[in-house]
C-alpha cells in the first residue's frame, strides 16, 4: 500500500485569530479533504499579523492553500480538481458528480444575494428582493426535480426525494454551494430579516440534509464570525 500523503490545508482564522474564519472557499476545501477521509493538517491562518507562513509558502497569495507532501498549490479550483484525480478510488471516494448540471445549480444565488444585502436604497430593495428570491426558486425547482436514476427506478415519480445537490450523498458541487447558503441564510436574517421560505420545500430540505452532516455543520464559521465579515459591506436599509 502506498505510503498516506502528507497534506496541510491552510484556511482563514476567525477574527480572534484561534478559529475558523469566514471564507466559503476554504470551507470547500476544508470539506472536501474531510469526506475523503484522508488524514490532513488543519492551520488557520490570521490575517491581522501578515504571517510568515504566507511569505514563506504562498508568497501574494489569500488562504486557502495546501501543501500536498512539499508541493504548494494555491488556486482552489485547480485544488479541487488535484484532490479528486490523486485522492481517488478504491482508497478514496469518488466526489464527482453524475450529472453536470449538478454544478450548475444555485451558481446565480450569490451574485444576487450580494446585491440584495449590499444595497442602501429601500426603493430597490423589492426588486432585489425578487431577483435574489427568484435564483433561490430555480434552486428550489432543480432540487425537486427528479433525476434520471431516479426517473429509470420509478418512472412515475413526479418530485425528487434524493438528499443532495446530485443524489444521497455529498459531491463537489455541495461543497462548492452549501457554504456560499450558510452565509446567505445567516447574513440576509441579519440585515433584512429574511429567511428561507419554508414554502421552498426543496431548498428546505437540502439545508437540513445538509446540516445534519459532520462534514458541513463543524466546518462552518461561528455565525458572529460571518457578520463580522459582512458589517462593513452589507447596508441595512435607510428608513
């Protein structure tokens, strides 16, 4: 057997420099090395001190980062796509998904929450409102669809029952969307006092799926962590 490679996942610290910071690509990452099972190193990274470490290792370079044995590679994507091809089966699972649409979906949820949530003006705040709603509907309807495995199984089924973005279990594509929802859900509370519909079944569902796994509820920053983040961007609305 191959000897286990050594691997380090650099991430951003929380502000008090101990914990998990908010980064939705380092929770990726940090999420996918934990469903490969795979043994690896966690380092927060505080970014107040300009560490060495980043001088050092990733000179210009923003957490997240991985030493895969001595190799230093910087760029999340092309990081994702490293671990799946060199972590890969009968050792590892495989975490890519089946269909490709799969990582299509909820991909227009953040660009319109980020206008949504950065926006001062309460006379664009509906209309926001209903573009952001809207990508969270489209989410919703690609999450009650059924797929096609489960379309060959019963082909009379008419609503999808599957846990995750590309059926019952977790791939790359959750890892890619479900911290981006993390942050959407406790960030638009916050500052608009908007939650989830529970109307929106599908979507409802998925997160409490999600929630309910190792793999996403501990790699989530604390939820202050997050705000801290967003007080300097996100505007509550000018009464």
């Amino acid at each position: 057997m191959a000897e286990a490679p050594k691997i380090e996942l650099f991430i951003k610290a929380s502000d008090d420099g101990e914990s998990v910071g908010n980064c939705p690509f380092c929770q990726r990452l940090f999420m996918i090395l934990w469903l490969k099972g795979v043994n690896f190193t966690l380092t927060t990274v505080d970014m107040k001190r300009a560490p060495e470490v980043l001088k050092d290792l990733a000179p210009g370079s923003q957490p997240p980062f991985l030493i895969y044995n001595t190799e230093v590679r910087t760029d999340t994507n092309k990081i994702e796509e490293f671990l799946e091809e060199t972590l890969a089966p009968p050792q590892y699972p495989k975490l890519c998904c089946r269909y490709k649409e799969s990582n299509e979906a909820g991909n227009d949820i953040f660009h319109k929450f980020s206008a949504y949530i950065k926006n001062p003006n309460p006379g664009l705040n509906d209309l926001l409102e209903k573009k952001f709603l809207k990508s969270l509907m489209k989410l919703d309807l690609n999450l009650l669809t059924p797929l096609p495995h489960e379309l060959d199984e019963d082909p009379d089924k008419t609503e999808s029952t599957r846990l995750y973005l590309d059926g019952d279990s977790l791939t790359l594509a959750d890892c890619n969307l479900l911290p981006k929802l993390n942050i959407v859900k406790v960030v638009c509370k916050k500052y608009r006092d908007f939650s989830i519909p529970v109307a929106l079944v599908g979507l409802t569902r998925y997160l409490e799926n999600a929630y309910k796994q190792d793999e996403f509820r501990y790699t989530c920053p604390n939820d202050s962590e997050i705000l801290l983040a967003y007080q300097s961007v996100a505007k509550y609305l000018n009464k």
